[in-house]
C-alpha cells in the first residue's frame, strides 16, 4: 500500500458476458424438456426461436402463459398454442405398476431429470417430487407399467408450474446432461486403452507362415480402423462441447 493509503494497483474483476436472446429464452420455458415442441429440450428449442427457425407457440407446459412471457420478450404478437405440439393441460406426473415392473431400466435412460431410480431387473419407481410429466418414459415401457396422473386439479401452464420448479428440473437436466457426457468420455478411453494394448499385443506376434502374417496384418487393420473410429468420434464428441453452451454459463433474469 502507497503512503497515502491507496492501493498501487486496482484488481479489475471481469464481468460475465450477458445473457444471449437464447439465454433469456430459454429462462422463460418451463423447463421439463418433454420434447413436445420438436426439439431434444429446452435449450434447443431456445436456441430455434432466437434463430428464427421456430414460433413462440410450440410449448404445451408453458401453454397461453409461456406464449405470452415469449411475445413479450420478443415483442411479438401472442398466438394461440399450436396443436400439432400438443394441448395445455393439467400437470401430471408418472407412475410405474411396480408389479408389473420387469426392470429393463428403459424408463431410466429415457427420463431427462433423473427422476426415476431402480436398477436392471430390480424394481423401478418415480420421485414424484422431481417428475416433470414430460411422459417420455411412457412410450419406451414394453409392459406398459407407466400411467401419468394429473396432479395440478385445473391449474394449467404456469399455474401448475413455479419458477422454482423450472430452475430445479434444468438443474437436474443439466447435471444429468454432464454424468452422461462424463461416463461416455471415461467408457470411450476405456475401450482405446483396450485397442492400444491390443495392438501391441498383436504387433509383438512372430507369424511363422505366410498365413499367419497374413492374418496378423488383418488382425492390425481391423484394430487401426476401430481406434480411428475412436478419434474421429472423441474430435467429434470435443467439437460439439466447444460448440455447447455450459450449463454453469451465469444468467440473468430475462
């Protein structure tokens, strides 16, 4: 510190970049990434608006209210849900027959928000508390053990759905979102370090005959084309997280 009590230097603190169109979108959807507006979640469908490339009315959970929250960000006419992506209804949730319940965990892979827990062939069951009524575990049941019961009375769209119910689904979906690309990753390297000892191991091979080399140059070829398969799919895998918005990405209210 200088003599007259002043720092010598000022720490600059940088400011986190503010929300995109995007950003502020996907603040106003409900987010219970139902897949009904015909993109794979919330931020997709986000990302369509801001481009242009889909309506304001493709959100049945958001219903009249979440198209008009949408209108008034974008200064936009409010149109009436379109009925193709379906109809504003009460909230439900699912519910699995557990005595009919096989275990095949189909459910479990389906659900965006983690809100299923069971095991393979063990007994499945629902945290109704985090159960956003999205429904996809219902078509992917080869039993036909899951019912969706309405749960909100009349209550439809926002009425039926708080903003804290929102941000808690997005959390959970963007948690879920990161275990499945981390356990991707660690499976991938797994299965290259598989191919590499493999190829070392078929390279350390002294072929007596011309058969046997000319199998163990089959045998190389069939490991370098799986491993090149493994690159391009991880430079792939990397591209499309650079491309990603991050879950963590601060946000401001829209």
């Amino acid at each position: 510190m200088a003599d007259n009590g002043v720092l010598p230097w000022k720490m600059t603190v940088p400011h986190p970049a503010p929300p995109s169109l995007a950003d502020q979108i996907e603040d106003l959807l409900p987010q219970t990434q139902c897949t009904k507006c015909g993109y794979n979640g919330c931020r997709p469908y986000a990302e369509a608006i801001a481009a242009g490339n889909a309506d304001i009315n493709q959100c049945p959970p958001g219903g009249a209210q979440g198209i008009a929250r949408l209108a008034s960000l974008l200064g936009k006419k409010v149109i009436p849900l379109n009925p193709v992506n379906g109809l504003e209804r009460p909230r439900s949730v699912a519910y699995i027959d557990e005595s009919l319940c096989i275990g095949c965990t189909l459910c479990i892979q389906a659900c965006p928000v983690d809100a299923i827990v069971g095991a393979a062939k063990q007994m499945h069951t629902v945290v109704t508390s985090l159960c956003t009524g999205c429904d996809l575990c219902v078509a992917p049941c080869p039993v036909d053990c899951i019912v969706m019961y309405p749960v909100s009375g009349d209550a439809t769209g926002w009425d039926a759905w708080s903003q804290t119910d929102a941000d808690d689904a997005r959390a959970r979906h963007d948690f879920r979102t990161q275990r499945l690309r981390r356990e991707s990753e660690e499976n991938e390297a797994r299965l290259a370090a598989k191919a590499v000892a493999k190829m070392q191991e078929v390279t350390q091979e002294v072929p007596a005959t011309p058969d046997e080399q000319a199998e163990k140059e089959r045998k190389r070829a069939i490991i370098a084309a799986a491993m090149e398969r493994a690159r391009a799919k991880a430079a792939a895998s990397a591209a499309a997280r650079t491309d990603a918005p991050s879950p963590n990405t601060p946000k401001k209210d829209a």
